[in-house]
C-alpha cells in the first residue's frame, strides 16, 4: 500500500490531473475536521459511495482519516475491488495540520464556502428577519421562496413562505412574479442557499428586485420569532408557461459562466471514453427523474446539487454532463459548477432516456431473510439491529431495536453475547445485506435480514418506536447534527452554525488550494 506525505497530497491538488480524496470515516466524525477538497466516504457506505463517486477505477486516489487505522482498511478494500491508483495520507488529518495545512469542520464545505464567496462577489442583497416579518404584517407585495428540499419546508416554514427547491427558482419565476414590482425573498435553514437562489435569480437577469433572508430559517427563530410547522403545500413539477424567457436568461448564464453545449452524440463519446472520469448529472426534481431518466445518470436537483456537490462529484478535475428536459435548469447548475472551479462542465439538450427508478442498482449482496409476519412473532433470544442514519432510527424503529453503525458492532454484539438470534435491517433492507457477512463472522448466533428492510414493517401496519435521545448526541457518528437535530444547546449551535458559514471566506484564503470564479485555476472550459 502506497503512502504520501501532506506535502506530496497538497501538490497533487493543483497539478491539474483528476484526483478523488476520501475520507474513510463516518459522516458525524468527518464533519469534526477534514481537507477541504475530501468528500465523505464512511466504511458503512463504501460500496454504494464507490459506486457513483468513483466510477473510474483507474483514478488516482488518495484516502485519510483522523490519524488511525480507517484509511488503511479502506485503501485495501479499494485495491481489492479493482481500484489500482490508491494511496494513504500517512498521519491522516492531524498530519496535514501539523504541516501547516488548514483542516475544516462542517459537511459541504466547498459549496458552503461557494456561497459565501458568491455573496461577497456579487454583491447579494440580504434582509434581516425583523424587517421581513414588517413587510409580510405590511402586506407588501412581495413573494417568498423556500430553496430548501420539500422535507425541510414541511418541517418549518416562513410564514407565506413557498416550497420552490433551488434549481426551480428561475425555472419557475417568471410565472410565479410577472409583475416586475413584485419584491422576490429567498430564504433556506441558514445561509448559502438563501443567498444561491436570490443571486441565481439575479444572475439570470428578471427585472424584480430580490434579497436573501439573512441567516435563513435559524435567524428567523433566533430573532425570536416563530417558524410555521407541517405546512401541506407542496412544489408540484411541470413546464412553466415562461419556460422559454427562462430558458433565454439560464442560457446568457451559462455562457458567461464558460459552460459548453454538447449534443447527446458527444455525450455518449464522453461515457466510451474510460481515460476520464464522467458524471452524467439530471438537474430535474427527483420525481420527473425517476419518471424517466438517462441510464447511468443520477438524480442532482439542481440547487442541492451545487449546495452539497461532493454528495455527486468526489474527482475533482472530471467531466460534469448535466441534464434536464428544457435546458434551463441544466444551465443555471451547470453555470454554478464553473464558477465554483469545476473546468470541464457542459450541457447536453435531448440526452434524456426512458430509465426508471431511482437510478442506483441493488448493489448488496444476497443473504438469508426473515419475513415481517415471523420477526412481528419475536422469538425469545432475538435481538434487533438496525442499521439506519442515527437520526432516521430516532424517527422511528422497531421496538426493542438496538441502533448501530455497520463496521462498528463488535462491542454491540459482544454485549448481546446470549442472543440465538440476530435479524439486522435498515430502510430498505440494502445495507443490512451488506452487513450480513461481517456480522456473521463475529457471532455464533444465526443472522438474518429482515426482508424489505424496516420500510416492509411499517407497510405491514407495525408501529415503530420514536425516541429523539436514542441514540444520544454524542453517539451519532454517522451523522453530523445540524442545530435543529440536537437534544440541547440548539440556540447555541444555530449561532455556532452561521458563524461558521460566515467565516469559510477567511478559512479558504489561509487553505491556498481554492479558486473560485470563472476566471479561476482552471480557465474557461473546453471539450476534451
């Protein structure tokens, strides 16, 4: 196993050829401290994350962790599923601090980091809860747009707020304010996607005046005023009556932003071609995606996308194909994915396909089931462990489940010593299968999955338990806890969080790695 040295790895960043950098450690535990340019690869997930993020097994690679043992096991599992350029950051993170190099904490770095640079770029106009909360007991004519997912929106809401998801904004805006005088605010949980969709509004050029909502959802409720929760609306998807002037300012975007159109003919060149690394990214809502799709492309809504890119991209200087129906919403994440540096991205109108579903193969590996109707029977000496996000398991699971993180049950099923069974699950019953061979090797009890996974008990009308302090905070490291998922100090982690966000534009400064702008390290893209 090939091992290189902070300085060997900070070379490899700027020398212009693809590189992936993983780190082999849970999502809560990455989100303590990382390289900036790392995308989370926990060992629970690895062989779905390799699956999208590393489709070319010839890329180079280069794995870390916090300075233990992680990087190495997966190194090694890499090489031995065929991937053949890998290497460990020997001394992980705490090594390339000890060089001088910056770590960052959070989850989404670099576009977070994106946002606040657009902000101070561009100049975005922002308005702080307060004055809002004036304007809509005024009455003003304005609209306001929530850039977050529906599941966020439904969760808590703005009053008068809108569920329209990033990419829909200047999809969508022409029929949703024809008026120029019409005041437009965005607003997100915090900061970087109120200030995304305001400026993607701006930037594709309407006529009405639009603001961020500083600080989003957290400033509303740290201004002490009171969000709305459970709200029905919902975004419903379908081609605008405008979807042409949309289609006219998303592409005077892209072409500013150095984005190249290419036809599906070049597109498929692009996948033929096994010396780089493509993503084939569909920029729609998920719904229409999984109506139809491209075969091999995956579902990227447009502005989740460029909030949380390294959920999709993990080789940074790859291809970027994205795609939709109409062209525009394509355009305006794609314009967004130059700016953040990204050299080679493009467009490719008509490449759609009639693929269905959710666009990720059942990767895990057959094993030994129980059926919903025999576990409901629960026969003394069974113990259940479920493998769900640690936040997902507080929402509800079967009762009497233990909570546990695939890679880490030694000690769980050392406690659980007298147990003659173990039935594991997870939502769908896919990483419980991929978790049955290891779980197998470690306990004389019988394994065996729960077929259909935790989703087949709820259809079967089973209740679940919900207990928000199970697991406690300071046991989910699988998941980093946004503010609004803690069990204490949430107003200080909001506070905590916006802090945070606001101070990535110094943070990328002192790093020296980062570029961000059309104008950038990697200049304007081309088709090669």
């Amino acid at each position: 196993m090939k091992h290189i040295d902070p300085k060997t790895l900070h070379n490899w960043i700027s020398d212009g050829h693809e590189l992936a950098i993983i780190d082999a450690r849970e999502d809560g535990e990455f989100g303590t401290g990382h390289l900036f340019w790392a995308v989370p690869f926990g060992m629970a997930h690895r062989e779905t994350r390799a699956h999208t993020l590393l489709p070319r097994k010839s890329v180079r690679i280069c794995v870390t962790d916090g300075g233990g043992r992680l990087a190495g096991e997966l190194a090694m599992w890499l090489e031995a599923n065929g991937h053949t350029d890998v290497a460990v950051l020997a001394g992980g993170t705490k090594a390339w601090k000890d060089a001088g190099y910056v770590n960052f904490s959070g989850m989404n770095v670099p576009s977070k980091a994106f946002g606040e640079w657009v902000e101070h770029h561009y100049g975005t106009e922002s308005v702080d809860p307060p004055e809002l909360k004036q304007w809509i007991d005024s009455g003003r004519k304005m609209i306001v747009l929530d850039s977050r997912t529906q599941e966020e929106f439904t969760r808590m809401s703005i009053p008068t707020g809108i569920p329209m998801p990033g990419a829909e904004l200047a999809y969508r805006i022409g029929d949703l304010a024809p008026d120029p005088d019409t005041l437009v605010v965005v607003n997100c949980a915090g900061r970087t996607r109120s200030i995304m969709g305001a400026e993607s509004l701006r930037r594709a050029g309407i006529p009405n005046k639009v603001v961020a909502l500083r600080n989003g959802t957290m400033g509303w409720e740290l201004a002490g005023l009171q969000c709305e929760h459970g709200r029905p609306e919902r975004f419903v998807p379908g081609t605008p009556r405008t979807a042409a002037l949309a289609l006219q300012r998303a592409k005077a975007f892209a072409e500013q932003s150095g984005v190249r159109e290419i036809t599906p003919e070049q597109l498929a060149a692009f996948e033929a071609d096994k010396t780089r690394t493509l993503y084939v990214l569909d920029a729609r809502d998920p719904s229409e995606y999984r109506a139809g799709h491209r075969k091999g492309s995956y579902s990227a809504p447009g502005g989740q996308l460029v909030q949380g890119t390294d959920n999709w991209v993990a080789v940074r200087g790859a291809r970027i194909v994205v795609v939709d129906d109409t062209g525009v919403r394509a355009r305006m994440s794609a314009a967004w994915l130059r700016q953040m540096g990204n050299k080679d991205v493009f467009v490719a109108d008509n490449s759609l396909g009639t693929e269905t579903g959710g666009g990720l193969p059942d990767l895990a590996p057959p094993a030994p089931t129980i059926s919903v109707e025999t576990l409901a029977k629960r026969e003394p000496g069974t113990m259940i462990i479920d493998l769900a996000r640690s936040v997902d398991f507080r929402a509800g699971h079967i009762e009497h489940a233990i909570w546990g993180v695939r890679g880490r049950l030694g000690p769980l099923l050392a406690q659980q010593a007298a147990a003659r069974r173990i039935v594991l699950t997870s939502p769908d019953g896919s990483l419980a299968r991929f978790a049955h061979a290891e779980v197998k090797g470690a306990t004389k009890a019988e394994v065996l999955v729960l077929n259909g996974g935790t989703a087949a008990w709820r259809a079967a009308g089973h209740p679940v338990v919900a207990n928000r302090a199970d697991p406690p905070d300071n046991a989910c490291i699988d998941f980093y806890l946004r503010a609004y998922d803690r069990n204490s100090g949430v107003e200080e982690a909001m506070n905590a969080y916006l802090t945070w966000e606001i101070d990535l534009v110094n943070e990328i400064q002192r790093d020296g790695t980062i570029a961000f702008g059309v104008a950038s390290t990697f200049g304007v893209a081309g088709a090669h």
